[in-house]
C-alpha cells in the first residue's frame, strides 16, 4: 500500500537528476491555473515562496514538492503521480527549455488506502 501523497514516474526522475545538474537543489509547486495551466513548475529550491496557503505533500527525488491549499482541497483524495513527456514546459518552470516537460496523473487511493490517511474517529 502506497499512501505518499506524490511520487514520480523514472522519467520524471531523470529529468529531475539533470535539472539538478544543472541547478543544484530544487523545489516543485503544483500550479493551480494562470499562465502555464495546472502544471508541477520546478524552481531552484527557495526561488518560489511558499506560505501558509501551500501545503507540503512530500518530496520527489530529493526535492521537496507544495501545493496551493483550496487546490489540495480537490486533489486530497489523490496520490498525484509526476511524469515527464516530451513537449515544451511552463515558461516559469525550469523545464521549459528541456525538451521535455512534468505533467501531473493523478490516481483515487483505494478506501484502504484513504482509511490509512484518515481514519474514522469511533
């Protein structure tokens, strides 16, 4: 059983390890609309600021990975799943010139799984 709120597919892995390379330590933030749509943007770690209304849901290879509070609202019951498919990225995200761009699936937990994240009060 896999409850972590967010993992990463190994392509989204691989480019995440290259950005690295290139960046040093990195950040995600699951975007909630605007310009680049809803997409995971990737930012040298403390370049965006997060705040009370970002919720922290885990880390994808080493990098730690926020979401805005009123979009975690509707994805809770969710295990986001990060990939990366060729194509262009989000202007602000550090993919943008890769070639290759994340992209965020996401799957329902199993009401095993949604009982282990929250279990009923008896």
């Amino acid at each position: 059983m896999d409850t972590r709120k967010v993992i990463a597919t190994d392509q989204a892995l691989a480019l995440i390890k290259k950005l690295q390379g290139l960046h040093g330590p990195l950040m995600f933030h699951q975007s909630g609309g605007c310009c680049d749509g809803s997409a995971p943007m990737c930012y040298p770690a403390g370049e965006f600021r997060v705040g009370g209304q970002d919720v922290l849901l885990g880390e994808i290879g080493e990098c730690q990975f926020y979401i805005g509070a009123a979009q975690y609202e509707y994805w809770k019951h969710t295990q986001l799943v990060i990939d990366a498919v060729p194509g262009r990225g989000g202007g602000f995200s550090l993919d943008a010139s890769e070639r290759v761009r994340f992209i965020t699936r996401s799957r329902p937990f199993t009401d095993e799984e949604s009982a282990a994240l929250w279990p009923l009060e008896s």
